[in-house]
C-alpha cells in the first residue's frame, strides 16, 4: 500500500508557541478497563479520543460494558461506564475482539475476557501480529484459563472464558514489555484468590507504567503490595467507582518540547500536572541534558532551547526514545542511549527504524545490543518512513523543523494516541509565524 507524504513543516526562525496536549492514552485505557469491573458507574472526563482508546471503547463493549459519552466541560465528551454485568455470558458464536495496533488492547484486555463466559478472539493489524503476546498466554494459562492458539507467542488467539478466574500465584517474564505485568495487576483483584505475579527475568522495562498501574488501583481502594522487587500481590475485592478527569498524555508532548530544540525556540504546555504518574514526566529531567532551559511555573512547563543541542547518555528513555533519537540526530557531540532493547517489540523495531531513518537523511546512528549510538552528521532532506508508529512518524516531524526537504510518510499513524497531531504541528509553526508578522509590523 502506497501512503502520502507530508511536507513536515521547516522552521528558520526560532518558535515562540503554546501547545495544548489531549489526555493520556496510557491512564485513558487503564481507566477504562478498570470501569468494566469497577462496582458501580464511573465518569471519565476529557478522556484521549483516539484510535486506541476507540479501539479499546469497542472491545469493552464487546465483553458487555455500556460507555455511553455524555457532554463534558470542554471540546471533548466525557464517557460514563457502566460495568459489565455480573455472569455476562458471550453469544454463541462468541466475540471477535479488534485489538488494531494497540498494545494496551491485545495486552489488558485478554485477563478481563477470562472473566465471562464464552469464547473472545483477538486478532489485529498485520503488525500486530509480530508483537509479542507470549507471558499474557503463559500468564493465563498459568491461571488455568483455557487459550487456543497463540502457541508460537502471537495473535490470534482465543480466550474460553468459564466466568471466573481462580488466581494464585504465577510466573511470568515481562522483559519485552511491562504491560504483560499491568494486564493482569488491572483485573486481578477480581481473581478469587487474588494474584501474586512473579517476573523471572532480569530487569523490568518501563517501570514507570507499572507504578502507574500500581497507584491507579490503590486509589481504587485496591490493596497491592509491590515491596519485594519483582513480585505483586493483589488482594481480592471490589474496584470502587471513580469520576476521575484525565491528565494530558505528556509522552506525546515530548515532540512539541524537542521542537523548542530543534529550532532554539521556546514552547509552552500548560495545565502540567504537579504530582504524576507518567513516564512523560521525565521530560523535565532528560530535556536539560540536551542543554534546554526548563521550568514549570504556575502549571505551565515551559522549554527553551539552548545555543545547540548537546549530545546525551540516557538510560531507559521507554516510549520517549523515538522523540530523544531525533533530537540526538541534530546535536553537535555523540550520544548513547541505553536499556530500550524492549522497542524492538513495540509497534515496529523502533531501534532498527530509528537507525534506518536516521541514516537515509545522511545521520550516523547505529544499534547497540540494548540501544542506540548516534553521531553528529549534517543532514539532509528525504522521506522518514513511520513504519506505521506513531512515535516514529513525531520524530520525522522534529528532524524536519530544523532540516529542510522532510517528507513524512503516512503522518496518519499518529491518530493512534493523537489523531490531531498535524494540525498541532502546523498551528504550532504558524503561531511564530504570526508572532514575526506581528513583530515586524509594529518595528515598521
């Protein structure tokens, strides 16, 4: 299939902009699932309206959960849940679950359908189906919950669901990917005994999200104990009902902060939460390295870039990589970047991705066994592929501020978790432009 080329936007001044974020993908999805087996209605306001929270909306309603959107305080509805009823019993035939390309779909959803009765399969987009599924289909039948297919690790596969699921304690390795360990922590107090979930490998990737999924349920009045390094143990009960309003997803304001890099400008994101779970978070912390002024003042963060970007050793960058690669590729001094070998498992091999599309702009980048390196080198203008990746296509679109000629390929993947994301960029250069326009008149 041939996609269209965006012409990313090219900036020769420095911006001067302020860019509002839609909400979270991430705590949208964990709020969603935990409103399917909460014990009463709960009300999501301002929640992300995207293709995977559309995605995970369908499934939800597949397995009997009612969301309904009701008009909220701002552009976006809110969405009241109604849980799924006590003994939902699947159709005869059973339920086809459409998991497209989100991870948080074919990953939180699986443990949930365990719970009613019947069969659910779960199928997705061709690229789906080389990510990897393995500890959710270990993890489940570790539980006694029966799975057919999924045998080679991946989608499609169904889950025969009896109504119940005993719990206990089971094993699992989630090197390649934390959410294995969030999917069954999210329905696990609904277990019968609860859960106790062990991670027998080495390290866990993105350790941030499973704090998140951690702190979320114990507002829930879930009781978790995560005190031993690599074990959680989840108590049986009931998830309280919840009128929660969701946070702006701060991964996806990382392309809009490297932007103030990128171009030696300066933008501003208001409403940054004080106190907060997401990984996106540590923005504040990573873009200093890069030699960026940062400050948070007031609820608005605020990013100026310095007189060049400066090359960085970071570890464990998670989703932020695609963002941190680019802007490494337009620093002045080599940069390493380490403990993300888990992207090769995400909605492509970011870390091949990054390395081939770095390289065909004329950049010098290569793999490592858990990262990349990336050396200074002029760069010039060509097609960025997406690989259909949302976070591959934002970075195309932060290299191509600041070298002329980008042409992003297939810029709709970012309907994934920001479907508005093009216009955002495009307002974003044009708020400058307006600025300059403005400016120069009143010196005339």
């Amino acid at each position: 299939m041939t996609y269209d080329l965006w012409p990313a936007p090219f900036s020769a001044t420095p911006l001067e902009a302020t860019v509002t974020i839609p909400a979270s993908k991430s705590l949208t999805n964990r709020y969603l699932v935990l409103a399917a087996i909460a014990d009463g209605e709960s009300r999501l306001r301002a929640p992300l309206q995207s293709r995977d929270s559309d995605l995970m909306i369908g499934a939800l309603q597949a397995l009997g959960a009612t969301i309904t959107e009701v008009p909220g305080s701002g552009e976006v509805p809110d969405l009241v849940v109604t849980p799924i009823p006590s003994g939902f019993a699947a159709p005869e035939g059973g339920i086809a679950v459409d998991c497209g390309l989100a991870g948080t779909v074919m990953r939180f959803v699986p443990p949930l359908a365990a719970l009613v009765t019947g069969a659910v399969k779960f199928d997705g987009d061709p690229a789906a189906l080389v990510r990897p599924m393995a500890p959710i289909v270990a993890g489940l039948e570790g539980l006694g919950v029966m799975i057919e297919g999924g045998e080679d690790g991946f989608l499609p596969f169904t889950v025969h669901g009896t109504g119940a699921v005993a719990g206990g304690h089971v094993k699992i390795d989630a090197g390649s990917s934390s959410q294995f360990i969030s999917a069954l922590l999210l329905v696990a107090c609904r277990f019968a005994d609860g859960l106790h979930l062990e991670h027998t490998g080495d390290s866990v990737p993105s350790v941030d999200h499973i704090s998140m999924t951690v702190e979320i349920l114990r507002s829930m009045g879930v009781v978790v104990d995560n005190s031993t390094p690599k074990h959680w143990i989840v108590q049986p009960g009931p998830v309280a009902a919840f009128d929660v309003l969701l946070e702006q997803d701060l991964s996806n304001a990382g392309p809009f902060l490297a932007a103030a890099l990128a171009t030696r400008g300066t933008v501003s994101i208001p409403n940054w939460p004080a106190d907060t779970t997401q990984v996106g978070d540590k923005w504040r912390e990573i873009l200093p390295q890069f030699g960026a002024t940062v400050t948070l003042k007031d609820g608005t963060l605020t990013v100026t870039g310095g007189e060049e970007i400066r090359g960085v050793d970071l570890s464990d960058t998670s989703e932020l990589a695609p963002s941190v690669a680019a802007l490494c590729a337009l620093a002045s001094t080599p940069s390493r970047l380490r403990g993300i070998a888990h992207l090769r498992g995400h909605e492509t091999d970011r870390l091949a991705a990054l390395v081939a599309e770095i390289n065909a702009l004329g950049g010098d980048a290569a793999e490592t066994e858990d990262g990349l390196i990336i050396n200074p080198a002029p760069l010039r203008g060509g097609i960025f592929h997406s690989y259909h990746d949302h976070r591959m296509a934002t970075a195309g679109a932060i290299i191509g501020l600041a070298v002329p000629g980008v042409e992003v390929e297939n810029i709709a993947t970012t309907s994934k978790t920001m479907p508005n994301f093009p216009s955002m960029w495009e307002a974003m250069v044009s708020q400058t432009a307006v600025a300059n326009t403005a400016s120069a008149g009143a010196e005339a």
